[in-house]
C-alpha cells in the first residue's frame, strides 16, 4: 500500500485541490505534488506559505458558507416551485 504523506492526506479531507493549494500558497502545482511525494524537499518557507494558504482557505470557506446561510435565511421558499407560491395559485 502506498504511504501518503500528512500534506496530501490533509487536503484530501479538506477536499483541497492541488490547484487550489497552489495557488494560495504562491507555488506551482508541480512543485506541490513534489513536496507530497518527498516532504523531505519541502523548505520551512514553503512550509509557512502552505500553512498561512491553508489559513486563508479555511477562512474564505467559512466567508462562503456564511453566505450561503444568509441565502437561505432570507429567501425561504428558494426551493419551491413558483417562486415560492403554493401550487395551482
């Protein structure tokens, strides 16, 4: 069985994409997918950006499903069927 490393297993459950973490950390999407296959490449600045990227992520999640809240809670009938009116109004 292949061992993975705790970077890949933890975006994995944060269903964090490669491309995603790139990016906000300011590294390649090559250069991560190194770093996970060989934690030993990692430097402590790439650490830092990966750690501060994944700060960011949480942060803007949160943001999103803050929003996503307020949504709901004020459009109650969002789901049903003309525009929220009963059927056969």
């Amino acid at each position: 069985m292949e061992k993975i490393c705790w970077l890949r297993a933890f975006r994995c459950r944060h269903r964090i994409t490669i491309a995603e973490l790139s990016c906000c950390a300011g590294i390649s999407p090559q250069l991560l997918s190194l770093i996970e296959l060989d934690p030993g490449r990692q430097t402590k600045e790439q650490a830092a950006k990966l750690h501060l990227a994944c700060i960011k992520l949480a942060g803007a999640r949160r943001r999103e499903a803050e929003q996503m809240e307020e949504e709901l809670a004020s459009c109650p009938g969002i789901f049903l069927l003309n525009g929220g009116e009963k059927d056969g109004a």
